[in-house]
C-alpha cells in the first residue's frame, strides 16, 4: 500500500474513544445527544417525501425553500441578517464548520480557539494545514480571557472560533465578552466561525448574542447552527451554515463538489424542524430538571466539584480533590464503579476535569452518580 499521508494518520478521534458503547452493566454519562425521540411531525415528513419518490439530485446548498426557513429563523430569533441565499444545508452541523475552517485558514494561518476546546475544532484546524492557538478559559467558570486573545493574536492570526453555549465547558459567553471578541475580529481583520449549535439551551439568564449581529460581525462571521441538538436529531445528519451570500456562494460549490447535497428527503423534514420550535421548548424543561438533578448528586459527593453550566447538556467535574487526574479517574470509574466519563486532562485546559453529560435519562443520572458516590466513599 503507499503511503497514508502523516497528517492523515495522526487525525485524532475526539471523544470517540470514550464513547465506545461499554459492557451492559456500565452507566453512561458520557453521550453528547438527546435522549428523546425526533418529533414525529419532522420524521413524518421525510417518510412522505420518500414515499413520493424525492429521491433525486436536488440544489446543493438545500432547496430553497428549506435555505429561506433557516434563515428566517436566524433572522428572527438571533438577528443575524442572513439572506435566504446565505445559508447552505450540510450533513451535519460539523462538515458545515469543515467548510467554514476552510475558509478562513490555509496553511500555515493559526486559529484561536478557547481550551479546553471540543477536539473537533481542533482537528478540522490541524486538517487544513492550519495550527490552532489555543487559549485557557478562565476556571472555574471557563470564560475566555479577552486580554489573553487579544495577545494571542499575531500577523498570522486568520480566525477566532467561538463556541457558546461551549462544549465541553458549558460556558455561555456574555454580549459583552461576544462583542470583545467581534471587536478584536475588526481590529485584526479575522474571520468568526461561530458554532451556534447550542444556542437553545442556555440555563442562565445571559442572552446569547450572536457575532454575526454585532455591527461589523456579519461580513466576517460563518455561522454554524441546525437541529442535531434542540430538534434530537444527531443520527439524520443536518448542519446549517450561514454567512454573506457570496460567501454561501463558494461554500455551495464547496458541497457541491463533494457530497452534492444532503439526501432530498430528508429537506421537508429539516424545513419541518426550522419552523417547529414547541418540542424544543419540552425538552429544555427536561434538561433543566436533569440539570439540577446532577448538580444536586454532584454537590452531595465532598471530593467532586463542579460550578453550575450555563448552557449545553455537559458538567466540568474538578476531580483534583481525590487525588486522580482527570484519565485515572476516568479509567477506575469505568473499571470500579462501572460508569462512563470523559477524561479532559488531555485537552489543554482540561487538566484535572472529567465531563459528564446530563443528556441522560433521570434514572441514568441517578444511578451514576450513586455509584460515583459509594465508589469514592470507599476510597
Ligand atoms: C460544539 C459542537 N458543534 C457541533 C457538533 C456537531 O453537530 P452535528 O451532529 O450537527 O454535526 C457538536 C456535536 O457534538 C458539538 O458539540
């Protein structure tokens, strides 16, 4: 066989390793999805447009009026003044944020990001021949340091990426540390990728602000959004991208040299979901009830501490106090208490913390941290 390109081989897998479906009797608190079914008012849709045979090429940034639904949903619920041409339907919230990286690093450019960082980002940066920059959240409350991006910033600096609600921190970022980070962006001339994806589930009483409705944000931000997360919809595989049109021009031809276009059928179905925000609303009074339930079975437990997330469906867990790092801890609580975490201490930023997901049902969670709990009582 010849050879596999070296950065080919040394792509990581992110959380992949951890999220390895364990033995039957292990408790995971690891899954990054919702535990809800798809609303049936979405799925329905894609069973009709099969049985009425939409099963052919179709426009590769999305029908239209699928692209003009999303994007009057970001017009009306986060104010970014997106044209109907300025978003692209990709497979995935995540090739959407591939195409965006695209854009804004070529080879040699550095990308700033915020550590610890979902390792997505810092894959797809590495991917493009890129080097990500990665500056330390301020802990425990893992906001970025906006003195400490600014003095990130050097000529070769292309983007900044910005993730908030964030995973894995659960930080949500203030309009103000939004409108630091925009400012900086104009200052320096640097392209936002905005991974919106969270957006929805925010705990707190902080506003999401998107960079691509601060004055001056549009024209340099890539926003990246769709249903995977609020609508349960991670297996059907539906990304938006979102950005001046003749940005989403390039990015459309980007597709459609590729994959084309998402399956056809499954364009109602996601139309459906940018215009069906009720079960959404459902599931965020789930979440908040789970959200307390960990928090509370967290808070019982004296060597674990964790400050509250303000966003996403993700907990930090400092497990400095027992004496493991964040791997060990990992490790023997899959061995000995039976329970799945993801172990942060090798994502810089992430020394000495473990994520557990509260995506889980009641009495996943429950189960799980009463293990955790007799297990470190025994130590
Ligand atoms: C921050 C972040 N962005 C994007 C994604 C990917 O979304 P999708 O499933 O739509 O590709 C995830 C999924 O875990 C995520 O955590």
């Amino acid at each position: 066989m010849p050879d596999i390109p070296d950065h080919l081989v040394s792509l990581k897998g992110g959380f992949k390793a951890f999220l390895a479906p364990p033995p039957a009797d292990v408790v995971r608190l690891t899954v990054g999805e919702p535990a809800f079914d798809t609303p049936s008012a979405i799925s329905e849709a894609a069973i009709t447009a099969i049985q009425a045979g939409d099963t052919h090429y179709t426009r590769g940034e999305g029908r239209e009026s699928l692209c003009a639904a999303w994007a009057s949903h970001l017009r009306n619920r986060w104010n970014i003044p997106v044209q109907d041409d300025g978003i692209v339907v990709t497979p995935g919230a995540k090739q959407a944020l591939l195409y965006a990286i695209m854009v804004a690093a070529e080879p040699g450019d550095e990308v700033i990001l915020m550590a610890p960082s979902w390792p997505t980002h810092v894959e797809q940066v590495e991917l493009v021949g890129a080097t990500p920059v990665l500056i330390k959240c301020q802990k425990p409350s893992f906001h970025p340091n906006l003195d400490e991006v600014a003095a990130a910033i050097t000529p070769r600096t292309s983007a900044i990426l910005i993730n908030s609600p964030n995973n894995p921190t659960g930080a949500v970022y203030t309009p103000e540390e939004m409108q630091g980070l925009v400012d900086l962006a104009i200052k320096h001339d640097l392209w936002i990728i905005s991974d919106e994806i969270y957006t929805e589930l925010i705990w707190n009483d902080t506003e999401h602000v998107a960079p691509a409705a601060i004055e001056g944000g549009f024209e340099r931000t890539m926003t990246i959004t769709g249903p995977s997360k609020t609508h349960a919809m991670t297996g059907w595989r539906v990304g938006i991208f979102a950005a001046p049109t003749p940005l989403a021009k390039v990015v459309g031809r980007l597709q459609g040299n590729t994959c084309s276009h998402i399956p056809a059928f499954l364009m109602p179905a996601a139309e459906v979901a940018a215009e069906n925000w009720e079960a959404v609303a459902e599931f965020r009074d789930d979440y908040i009830r789970r959200r307390s339930l960990m928090m509370d079975l967290l808070n019982g437990i004296p060597s674990l501490s964790a400050s509250e997330p303000e966003g996403a469906f993700y907990v930090m867990v400092d497990v400095t106090a027992t004496g493991m790092d964040g791997t060990t801890f990992a490790a023997r609580a899959m061995e000995e208490a039976k329970v799945q975490v993801i172990p942060l201490e090798t994502l810089p930023g992430g020394e000495g913390f473990v994520r557990l997901s509260y995506a889980a049902e009641d009495d996943v969670i429950e189960e799980g941290l009463k293990r955790l709990s007799e297990w470190l009582n025994d130590q």
